[in-house]
C-alpha cells in the first residue's frame, strides 16, 4: 500500500530553486532514503512533506490525501531534526513521553513505549535527567526517541544519528533497521553518508542541486548508477573515473586516456560507440575491481605505470597509480607492498568495467 507520494514537487526560494519536480512514492513499512550532499535539498524535502515549507508546485498525498493545505499537526507525521530541539526544563523523561501525552494515552501506556525506546537507544539510564546534563550526542539519541515514540503514519528522519560517535552510529544503523522493520514503519531517512543509506534503505533517492539523479534499490545505486555523479558519490574511495575515446587500431579497439590504451573487446567497443553523443566517453571502474601485478606479465591491461602514492586504510591497502595527469586508486588487500615510485601493471575482468556518455555523465547501458 502507497503511503506518501510526490508528484512533481518544487520549491523556490525566491529566485533559488531549491527542489525541482521530484517524482517519488513510499510504500507502507519501506524504509526510504533521501542521499546527497550538503545542498541537495534533502531537508527542504522533509520539511515540504511535513508541512513546515508550503510547495511552491506539485502535490503531496499522505494515505492518498493531498495534504498541500494541511497544518504539520494533522499530517500525522513524525519529524527529527539535526538540531537538537528538546524541552530544557523538562526531562529526558519528559521529553519522549510529551506527544504521548498530547495524545492522550494513560499512564501505563506511556511508560511502556518510553522505556521500550529508551533500552533501544541507550538511553535508560538518562531518563531523569534534564538535557543540560547530557551529551550532545545523547540529546540526539533523545531527539530520535521523542519522534519514534509517537504514532504516526510517516516517520521523516533528518540525519539522525549524524552526532553520534563512529562505533555507535555503526551499531545504531543496525538497531534502527530492525526497531523500524518490526514496527513496520513508514520512513523517510534523509542522509548525507552513502554508508547509512546502502545499510538502512529499501530504496534510494539520490538528489544533487534539487534535482533527482537516480532512485533505486541500494544494489541498483551501487552497481549501476546512473551517471558519474552517483557513482562518485557513493563509495570509499569512489569509483575511478577516466575521460578518454575510443580508438580503433587494425582489429583492435583500444580506450585512449592520455598517452595509455587499454583494450577493449570489439563486442563491448562497438555498443558503447553506437551509444555515445560524441567521440569523448568516461569509463568508470571500482577500486576493489581492479589488481596490482608485480613484475612483466603478458595480457595484462594497463602494463608497468608508476606507483604515486600508497595508503593503509584499515584492512586494506589503496595503491594510486598515474595514467598520464590521472591517478587510478587501486585497493589492495593490506598484506600488499609496494613502494612510491615502484612500477606495476594493472588488470581487471572487462565486465566490471561502467561507461558513460562524455557530455551528459549519464550511464551507458
């Protein structure tokens, strides 16, 4: 059953258009994502679905209700800020249990919930406390208790674990995922990290400048993504990127990016020839797809270029190398060893390779 639905939403700011006719619909119990940059218009999105922002065009629809005309209150939704926006005279107590008091549940009702999203959150044993005695990265987790704790038929989520330290936004990703799975809720999750909206989504939207870049199932966003902007954002280190053409040489084709030509099958080079705008293209390529050789090997890819840089990244080693006035980010299992300036040779599996048009950035399918 469709929950929330957008047709053709935008918002201006005077002369700044802020959205631009966004398309999308939530299904009951999804948990859907809003990913982009700062500036995407993730949180204008938020606020126009709650009722905080008026849409300057389009419609909003809420259990096929239009609801352009309603106050945030009858929305029935349920919205957390970034920014911490708790009672200062009351307790963390308090502070959860108010919509629940609004709406006129009895006592043992109230408590029940509260203290069942404060084990959930961590946040138990803060219960009495008033929120100038606690962290800021537990006013969030209080901020988050407060809008979860409340019956609603959409749940809009505004960053809401970005406070909180690494080890406990990683173990509160997956604790929020099942806490939202077994209360079947209905969630707009708005984030910046690409890391929370692949482990948290059932859907992706990833917005840039207002403007809708691609909607997808997170293995979709990942492994197909649409343009070059999804597939830079979305990834660690993100995915290489060359600009070149393709060349045809005797029978062979080759992808030209500066003075280096790395083969390409006639079957692959003729689709992406038939598809693109101009001679220009870009092809894309993972780091995790690509492989280090040391020492001369024969039918490698890109043979003996030079090592610019290595970095030890936790369990893994990132070895750039240089293609001309380009560097290729290669990542390597740890125990690899290699030395700036050392020479090695670059190969990889033809299918793992992304093409897209040199104009547009849109992918070539």
């Amino acid at each position: 059953m469709e929950v929330l639905r957008l047709e053709n939403v935008s918002k201006k700011y005077g002369e700044l258009l802020a959205v631009k006719d966004l398309n999308f619909s939530v299904e009951e119990g999804e948990l859907f994502v809003i990913l982009g940059p700062s500036g995407a218009g993730k949180t204008t999105t938020l606020k126009m679905i709650s009722g905080i922002e008026e849409v300057t065009k389009g419609e909003i629809y809420i259990k096929g209700k239009l609801v352009n005309r309603l106050e945030p209150k009858d929305r029935k939704v349920s919205m957390v800020f970034e920014d911490y926006a708790l009672y200062p005279h009351l307790s963390v107590y308090k502070n959860i249990s108010s919509p629940l008091e609004a709406q006129g549940l009895t006592q043992e009702e109230i408590e029940k919930k509260v203290f069942e999203i404060a084990r959930l959150l961590q946040i138990d044993g803060l219960l009495s406390r008033p929120p100038a005695l606690i962290s800021g990265g537990q006013k969030q987790r209080v901020v988050l208790a407060r809008a979860l704790v409340k019956d609603a038929d959409v749940y809009l989520m505004d960053e809401p674990i970005a406070h909180l330290d690494a080890k406990l936004r990683h173990q509160m990703r997956g604790e929020f995922k099942r806490f939202q799975y077994i209360q079947k809720m209905t969630m707009v999750y708005v984030t910046h990290d690409f890391r929370e909206a692949l482990s948290l989504g059932n859907r992706i939207l990833v917005l840039n400048k207002g403007i809708t870049q691609q909607i997808g199932t997170p293995d979709e966003i990942f492994n197909k993504p649409a343009n070059t902007f999804v597939a830079s954002l979305v990834g660690e280190p993100p995915m290489n990127l060359l600009e070149g053409v393709i060349k045809k040489k005797d029978e062979n084709y080759l992808f030209q990016i500066n003075n280096t030509f790395i083969p390409l099958s006639s079957s692959l080079a003729n689709k992406i020839v038939s598809k693109i705008s101009q001679e220009k293209v870009i092809l894309g390529i993972r780091p995790f797809d690509l492989h280090c050789v040391l020492g001369r090997r024969e039918n490698v890819k890109v043979p003996e270029v030079e090592v610019y840089v290595t970095e030890l990244v936790g369990h893994y080693n990132i070895v750039s190398v240089k293609l001309g006035n380009t560097l290729l980010k290669i990542r390597e299992d740890k125990s690899f060893k290699v030395s700036i300036g050392e020479k090695v040779s670059i190969d990889f599996e033809e299918d793992k390779l992304h093409f897209f048009d040199g104009v547009s950035g849109n992918r070539i399918s």
